[in-house]
C-alpha cells in the first residue's frame, strides 16, 4: 500500500514498453498507481493494446525512437502537455545481435555504431529531453536498463558490452549533475526471459540458469521489481547499480 501510495499520481515515461523487461515493468508501474507513457519505436499496436490493458487510467503510447533526437524532444513535449510531469523515466529500449568475440572482422562499423546509439546514445538523449520536466517535481528518478555485460565483458558481442560500459559511466556522471532533484540509477540484468536476442530459447536460459548460484531463469517480472525498488524505495541512492542476474557474474 506504501508503494501504491508513493506512485499514485506519479508519471513515469517507459522506453521499449512494447515488449519484454519493458511491458513488464510499465504493468508494474501502473498496478502501483503511476500513469504510464509507453515508449515505442515500431510496435505502436502492441504500445496501445498495453496502455489499454494498464490497471488504472490515462496511460498512452508515445514514440520515441534512440536513433531520432527531434522525435525525442517532441516526445517530451508531448508529455509535458499531456500530463505537466515525468516522476520516473525508464530507459529500456535496446538492441544487439550477436557476434562471437573472437570474429572481430564480423562486427563491423555499421553495426557498432547501432549498438552504441541504442544502448548509449539514445539514452542520454533521452535524459536530456525530459530532465527539464523531471527537475520540476523536485523528486525524479531515472533507472537505466544496463546489463552485467557492462562489467563482466561477456554478452551478445564486444559492441554490447562496450556500449553497456558506456550506460553505466553515463549513469555515473549523470548522478553526479542531477541531483538533487534527480536520481540515477542502473539496473543490470543477465540472461532474461525475453525474445531481445533472437534464437536464445529457454532450453538455453535453463542451460545458463543451472550454473548460476540462484539456479533459477531471470524473468521479465524480476527486473521490473528491481526498477520499481529504485523508484519508490531507494530514495537514498543514486549512481549506483542493482544487478538482477540470479548470481552469473559470480562465476
């Protein structure tokens, strides 16, 4: 009820909501009482069948796509509008493709620069669209959706892990600049429970699973509880990072 409470009114923004970590965590924000703003890039259908599905009211869709930072901006502007407030904002959208590390010749420049620009780029102008909105209501919080490939050096492709690094140091300075009024803080899933990289069934989940001290596959739900935490309970915290993984980085 705390947390129900503590949200209620509240307005949080969700890039990537169409699908995986971020449905999941805009159906946690808005069963806590915040009004959602689902992010899309493509999915606009899937954006506006999860706001009609959203418990409580006044949730939309809004596009907002990494690679475009006039569509950014207005996407804040539309916020704005629309609701005079941005209390959470969620960065979740993403991409990879996988390369092995070892083929360095197969990650070429193209494809770098769209790993970096999603995971990296696209973020950050992200928050600078909306830390103006943010600012106002005096108690704001950003959560990053990073990855332990940050730190461990392991992941889809070298292009992913160096882009997640970037995220995590961006957060860093980020927190620095922001606060008060603005919190920043990551949040560092493993292997979960989504179709973000193609062809990793849950035959293979299982498989990454068994090794880990946890044992157990990390769900969508798991990392939306971990955003949520940084949103409502973590009023302490900035710059930090919440590692959702069931232990993998131990090993």
């Amino acid at each position: 009820m705390a947390e129900h409470s503590e949200l209620e009114g509240k307005v949080a923004v969700v890039t990537g909501a169409s699908s995986g970590i971020g449905a999941a965590t805009a159906r946690l924000l808005a069963a806590q009482g915040a009004t959602v703003a689902v992010g899309y890039h493509n999915g606009l259908d899937r954006a506006r069948a999860l706001a009609a599905e959203l418990p409580g009211q006044g949730h939309w869709p809004v596009q907002i796509t990494l690679e475009d930072a006039g569509g950014i901006r207005r996407a804040a502007t539309e916020v704005r509008a629309r609701s005079g407030r941005c209390d959470v904002l969620v960065n979740s959208a993403g991409f990879t493709k996988a390369v092995p590390h070892g083929d360095l010749e197969a990650l070429d420049d193209d494809l770098f620069d769209r790993v970096l620009i999603a995971n990296a780029r696209g973020p950050f102008t992200v928050i600078r669209a909306f830390a103006p909105l943010m600012r106002e209501t005096g108690d704001a919080v950003v959560v990053n959706v990073s990855s332990i490939s940050g730190f461990t050096g392991s992941g889809s492709s070298i292009a992913y892990c160096a882009a997640k690094g970037a995220l995590d140091t961006l957060s860093l300075a980020l927190a620095r600049v922001l606060g008060p009024e603005i919190r920043v803080l990551c949040v560092s899933p493993g292997a979960v429970a989504t179709d973000f990289l193609p062809g990793r069934g849950r035959e293979q989940l299982e498989k990454l699973a068994a090794a880990t001290p946890l044992k157990r596959v990390v769900e969508p739900e798991d990392v939306a509880r971990a955003v949520l935490a940084c949103a409502t309970l973590l009023k302490a915290s900035t710059g930090g990072r919440v590692i959702v993984d069931g232990g993998r980085f131990l090993s």
